[in-house]
C-alpha cells in the first residue's frame, strides 16, 4: 500500500523508475537512429526528413487531443496495455521495412513506374512511424499526467520529487542512449542496426508490459474509477448544446450519475456500464476527431493554469537550443564535432542540476515563485544570445537580403552542415565537404562562446519551469480530464514547434540567424509574460512585494 505520509512504498518507487528509464531509452534510441535512418534512405537531401516531421507535427496538432480523450475514456490497465503492445509492435515493423529498403532500395525502385514502390514504402515508414509517435504520446500522457498524481496521492512534495527524478532520468537517457545508439551503427551498418533496434523493441515489450502490470498490482489508487469531481459537472452543464454529439453523452452520463434510488442497484450499475460504451454512426465516428478538439480546448481554457500552459508552449519556439539548427549553425562557427558534442552533454548536465533544484526550490517558495524565477533566470541567460549577435565573430548580417536582392539564398548551407555533423557522430566514412571557407572565415569564437553559454546555462532555469507548470496542471486538472488537457498542451506545444521550423525555412541562412535569435528570445520573454498572467490571476498579485501589507502573509505566498 502507498500512504502519502510515509512516502512512496520502495518498491513501487523503484519500478516506476525502472520503467521510466526502459521508456526513455527507447525513445531516445528511435529517435537518434531514425533520423539517420531517414538520411541514409536519401542521402541527396533531407526532403524525406523534412517530410517526416511536418506531417508528424500536423498529426499530433489535429489528433493529439483526440488521443488524449482516449486516455480519460479507457481504463489505466487498458491503456497501458495498448500502448506497450501498438507502439512497440510499430517500431519493430518501421525497422523491418527500413532494412529492406536500405538492404534493396534499387531492386524495389524498379518494381514500379517512377519508383512507385519505393515511394510506398517512404510513405509506410512516414505513417507507421507517425502512429507509433501518437501511441507513445497516449502512453506518456496517461503515466506522467495520471499515473504518478495516483502514486503519490496528490501529495504535492512526494509529485514534486517523483516528477523531478522521472525528468532526471529521461535527460540521463537523452545523453548515453545517442552514443550508444551511435558507436551500434558506426561499427556495423545502417541495416543491421536497424534490426537491432527492431529486436530490442521487441524484448522490451514483455518487459514493459510487466513493469506495468507489477506497478499496477503495486498501486491501488491505480484501480480506482476515475470520477468526475463536481467542479467537472458543473462545467458539463455550462458546455451542453455545444456541440451534439458530446451534448447527448454528457446527458447520457448525467442521468447514470442520478438514478432512481428505488431500483435495483445492480440494474443502475448493469446500466451505467451500458450507457457509458459510445454509440457512434459511421458519420459520427469520422467527425469525433474535430469535435474532440473542439471540446478538448474549451475544457483546456477553462482552467486557470490555461495561461501557464501557454507559457510552456511559447518556449517551444525557439532556436536556442541543441537541435539540429543550432548544431548546424554552431558547426558553421568553426566548432569541432567532438566540442559540439560536449556541450549537449554539458546542457543535458544543466538541465539534471535543475531537476535536483526543483524540489527545495518549490518546497520554499512555491510553485507559482518557483515559474516566475525559473522563467526570469532563462531569460537572464538567454539575453547573452542576444548579445552574441553583435559580438565580434558573429556572420549576422541585419541588411543580408537586400545585399543580396538579386542572389538565390543557398537553404543547403544549413543543411550540409547538419548532415556532416551527424556523419561525423557515426563515424561515416561518407565524402561529404563541409562549409570550410566559412569556417575559415571565422577570426573570433566571442559570439559563438556567449551563445552557447547563453544556451546551456538558460537549461536550468528551462527545465524548473516545464517542472513547475507540468505539477501546475497535475495539480489542477480533474482526473477525468488528465488526457484531453494533456493533449491540447502537446497539440499547442507542436504549433510552435512548426511555426519555429517555418521560420528557419523563410531565414535558412547563418548569416541572418541572428534573427532567429532574436524571434526565439521574444518568444521566452512572452513565456514569462504569460506566466505572469496566470500568476496575477490566480493570486490577484505577481511578487509578494505588490501584495497589501495588511494581508501579506509568507506562508499563504507559498
């Protein structure tokens, strides 16, 4: 049994870690490998890539909701069960038909007129790795934003150390599974290492699915019904007539919550059970996905943690951060592969410090303090990005475009130097000639020192605030609504995430990067400010020191 006051019971403690580690190991090992997989597949260009993502990004903004209503509407053992077995099933099928293309990509380009084939099996990997992303999305909603507020009880000190090391660990796992992932296929090849990977996804299925089912055991808040809490049905009323269909369940399910108290208990809950199983038309079905969201947002905007989720979703476009567009423009500044790669790991090492900080730090001050300095200290650091533009070093050109009015902007700089990078990281042995005159070019490294400075220590600031809004929402968020609240957040996180790839497309160029620094450091600023928003809102004050003295009190500020 697990007592909020005496902690999280060892054992279940220590499985929900392991589970947690297997998880993000796996994650990180499909996605370092798939996007060399998917360079491999066309070498020529990232088209392919390019393709991967914005359709990815596109799903997850039009369904993301729609999964998350699935996580409230299923029970916890279902959905856990349904996850491990689709997403992982998924992965082992990507990676077969990845290894036959690579293995037989001449012999299938000629099955068909203009590589038909071929395309198919492009479009297969792009779909099945799509599913796998959203089930994978389902299964991370229904543990991180369900799962352990049951653990602990909604013990709010026991969340915040739980939710702090599960963070902890998936950055440990961003840092060595890479590398491990990367030595596999530099020693071996593409092919094989994605039979690898298909194997080890299949082992981990079975290993998987009993963490799960022991954790479960383990836990038995975890078998409880998840029922609405009466704030829930209230807004149930407020929300009927929105729309039919959720109008006639929402009926449906009130009058299941007000039987007649002289029938048979056993026929209301016979009937409830048959009330509560959906009754869709074919029609109805197809359309669900567009009244989901729909709901999903008017549910989600409700909340008054709403601002800080916006906050989270502003820091999600930006460029200051190590993907592949800084990690590009950083290679064009003359930094050695093996310098580039001690830096990320130096910034994952930042964001574990923020982690280790978060509990003490909300403990003191709060939650609502604890966003506020957490989003000040990132944007203090990240104001050295700013600065770096106009440092001696920097290539930004503010008049760059009108230079060069009558010139084709080159969008394969950019490209070529993250594909050399990630050669070099497997130790390709692919002829590949990076940008050297603008190496070359470079007479200082002041600019792009105070950028990456900027950069890896802005991590710990980044990540007390995505741990302070995350336990905002745990917090907050009825337990019936957990999924669909999730899925708007991640729906809205992706937006700016495609906006950001947007803007690199229209300003591909190192030369006006100094823009996108720009953009992205306005962006955290409005994080900040949205955050401020929701703290004013929920407290009628921003900083203890605008409060009214008469009723200042220290402890109700925390």
């Amino acid at each position: 049994m697990i007592s909020a006051s005496k902690g999280i019971k060892g054992k279940a403690k220590w499985l929900v870690y392991l589970n947690h580690f297997i998880i993000g190991w796996d994650d990180n090992i499909w996605w370092f490998a798939l996007g060399l997989f998917l360079i491999e597949i066309t070498p020529q260009n990232l088209q392919f890539t390019a393709s991967y993502g914005l359709v990815g990004g596109i799903v997850v903004l039009l369904f993301g909701t729609v999964v998350g209503d699935w996580v409230d509407r299923t029970s916890r053992l279902t959905v856990a069960r349904t996850t491990v077995l689709v997403q992982n099933s998924a992965l082992i099928v990507c990676c077969i038909i990845v290894y036959v293309v690579i293995e037989y990509k001449t012999d299938i380009a000629e099955v068909l007129p203009n590589e038909g084939l071929l395309r198919m099996c492009y479009a297969l990997i792009i779909i099945i790795a799509i599913l796998s992303n959203l089930t994978n999305m389902a299964r991370k909603t229904a543990i991180e934003r369900d799962w352990i507020v049951e653990i602990c009880d909604k013990d709010p000190d026991m969340l915040a150390s739980l939710s702090a090391t599960m963070r902890r660990i998936s950055l440990l796992t961003m840092v060595i599974a890479p590398i491990v992932t990367g030595q596999l296929l530099s020693r071996t090849s593409h092919s094989t290492g994605a039979l690898v990977v298909a194997g080890w996804n299949f082992i981990t299925i079975f290993v998987e699915y009993a963490l799960l089912w022991k954790i479960y055991q383990e836990v038995p808040q975890l078998s409880r019904e998840k029922i609405r809490e009466e704030r829930h049905m209230m807004f149930i009323e407020h929300m009927q007539g929105v729309d039919v269909i959720m109008e006639f369940n929402d009926l449906e399910e009130k009058d299941t919550k007000v039987p007649n108290q002289n029938a048979d208990k056993d026929v209301i809950k016979e009937s409830k059970l048959e009330d509560d199983k959906p009754k869709y038309t074919f029609w109805t079905s197809l359309c669900a996905s567009y009244f989901t969201l729909r709901r999903g947002w008017k549910i989600f905007k409700n909340y008054e943690v709403a601002f800080a989720g916006l906050a989270l979703a502003s820091l999600y476009l930006t460029v200051l951060g190590f993907h592949s567009i800084t990690i590009g423009y950083a290679y064009s500044q003359g930094l050695s592969e093996d310098l580039i790669g001690g830096l990320v790991a130096a910034a994952a090492c930042s964001g574990i410090i923020g982690t280790f900080l978060y509990p003490k730090i909300r403990h003191q001050i709060g939650l609502q303090r604890t966003g506020l300095y957490a989003l000040a200290a990132e944007v203090s650091s990240l104001t050295l990005c700013v600065i770096s533009i106009f440092c001696p070093g920097s290539p930004f050109d503010p008049l760059y475009f009108s230079r060069n009015s009558n010139a084709e902007i080159d969008s394969e700089n950019l490209i070529e130097y993250t594909t050399s990078f990630s050669n070099n990281i497997t130790t390709f042995n692919v002829t590949t000639e990076p940008m050297t005159d603008s190496a070359s070019a470079v007479t200082s490294y002041v600019s792009i020192s105070l950028l990456l400075t900027g950069i890896i220590g802005a991590r710990i600031g980044l990540w007390l605030a995505d741990l302070t809004i995350t336990q905002l929402f745990l917090e907050s968020v009825d337990v019936t609504e957990r999924g669909i609240v999730a899925g708007v957040q991640n729906a809205l996180n992706e937006l700016m995430d495609m906006l950001k790839y947007a803007i690199v497309i229209l300003l591909p160029v190192p030369e006006v990067f100094g823009y996108l620094v720009i953009i992205s450091y306005c962006f955290i600023c409005l994080g900040w400010i949205l955050f401020a928003v929701y703290v004013k809102k929920v407290r009628g004050y921003v900083f203890p020191c605008f409060k009214p003295k008469a009723n200042y009190d220290l402890k109700s500020d925390i």
